[in-house]
C-alpha cells in the first residue's frame, strides 16, 4: 500500500510488533498512481516505477504475442533483471516459442520463467489434451490462471501488455488497477493501454524490433495454438481468439473460477461429445 512519509513512520513500528496480512495496494492507491502519472511519458513512468520501487517487487507477464516486443523492449531499457512471466501452456504455436527465445536474447532481459501447468492437475482433468476443444476456459483454468496465480504470489505487481484498441473489453482501462483475480491486493499496470496500432508499429519500426512471424500469415492478437485463427480484415484483432466460442479473455484479468464453463472437472469429453477440428 503506498503511505506518506508520516505514515512510514508509524508503519516501521507496525511491521516490527506484528506481520501486515493486508492487501499490498488499494483501489485508493490505483487512483492516486493514474493520476500522479496522468499525461507522462510512457518511459518516464517506467523508469520512475522501477528505479524507485514504487510498486514494490513486480514482474512483466508476456505472451511473446504480436505486440509483446514493445513492452518488454521498454522495460529491458530500464531493468533488463525485471522477471519475465511466460504461461508454457504446452499449446503454444512453435513460431511463439521461438520468438521468446529471439526476443530474450536479443534485448537482453535475464530472468525469463517459464510457468507450467501442474502435472497432477493434467493428468486428472486434461489427461487426453482435448479440454480446449469442449470446455475452453477450463483448458485456461489449468494452463494458465493456476500457473500464473501460483507464480505472482511472490509479487506486488505486474506489467501487462493489454491495449484498449484490441477489444472492447479492454477499451475502458486505466493505467494501474488492482489485480482482482485474488485478494492480495497486487497492481496491475497497464503502460501501454492508450497506445494506438500505428504508435506501436512505429515503436517497432525505430527500435528495429522483430516481428512475430505469424503476424503476416494474419494472426494479429496470438494465443494457443487450437484457440487461436486468423482475422479477416477490418475485424476485431481478437476475433480469432476462441473463435465460436461466448469468450474474450483466457481468464488471468479475471476473478477466477474453479472448473468454469461447465467444465466435468475430470479432464474426460462429456458422453458422447465429438471435438470437430
């Protein structure tokens, strides 16, 4: 939680006669960060976030998707040390994989973590690896909202990538927000969500940054492999995500649900379900 000087004080003293089980930020806390940064820069922000701890221990969460390069290549200039969060959902396309390991070592960033399901949890409910085809947000549930839960335990806030052109799920979020998916009370920071198509690409074209492969055989927004299909021009960037299917988002800028969607739980396809692909 962010607290004046005066209340520095009294919090050192609270800290040493009892632990703070507290949430780490309030809402009051997110409003009052949009506002001190309402109108900077971009970098500027960044660099003033991460220099002076002023979110505490925070991580970037990167699909290594169509946009990723402009983040991470924005915080690589500030602190290349920052932990990177990639979900390994073992569903990716080969070409996202690669990217990763391209960006990685291009811009220099030192501390990548790859986040894995649980085994246990994949045998028991994915076992045959078709969840995605019948029950969608339970496939995500395991694959990433677990793994990523897991993993932002041990942190105060995290950098997303999100933008408000990609849906309009996304077109009314602000910079920093608190991270509703448990009630730790993290930050989610939102550096580039008033960022437009055409600043993005020409961020990419002046740093020289590479493009994801699959970008120019039409994948515009890129997730999992089955999930994820072209878009026609003019549609939604995220139309191709979970096509056919009443879904926006996997579920990690969500309050999570245990075996959503009507999911059976134990990774079987309901009697006589026959997956079409």
């Amino acid at each position: 939680m962010l607290r004046t000087e005066a209340e520095n004080g009294r919090a050192d003293i609270r800290t040493r006669d009892r632990i703070d089980t507290g949430p780490r930020f309030a809402e009051a806390d997110a409003v009052r960060l949009n506002r001190l940064f309402r109108g900077s820069d971009t970098s500027e922000m960044l660099e003033t976030l991460i220099k002076e701890r002023m979110a505490g221990e925070v991580a970037i969460v990167s699909s290594f998707g169509a946009e990723s390069a402009v983040l991470l290549h924005l915080i690589a200039q500030v602190d290349p040390a920052v932990p990177v969060l990639f979900l390994e959902t073992g569903k990716h396309f080969p070409e996202t994989l690669a990217y990763r390991d391209l960006l990685i070592a291009q811009l220099g960033l030192r501390d990548l973590r790859n986040l894995v399901p649980d085994e246990a949890e994949i045998a028991k409910k994915d076992e045959n690896g078709l969840r995605w085809s019948w029950d969608p947000d339970g496939c995500c549930e395991i694959r990433k909202v677990k793994p990523l839960a897991k993993a932002l335990a041990g942190f105060d806030a995290s950098f997303s990538g999100r933008k408000s052109f990609q849906a309009a799920t996304r077109s009314s979020l602000p910079r920093f927000e608190i991270d509703t998916t448990d009630t730790q009370g993290r930050l989610k920071i939102n550096p580039l969500i008033d960022w437009s198509p055409e600043r993005i690409a020409a961020y990419i074209e002046e740093h020289h940054l590479p493009a994801h492969p699959l970008v120019a055989e039409g994948y515009p927004s890129i997730g999992c492999m089955p999930c994820t299909s072209k878009v026609a021009a003019g549609e939604d960037p995220r139309s191709g995500r979970w096509k056919g299917w009443d879904k926006t988002e996997c579920g990690i800028h969500v309050p999570g649900q245990e075996d959503v969607a009507g999911g059976t739980g134990n990774g079987e396809l309901p009697p006589g379900f026959d997956p079409v692909f």
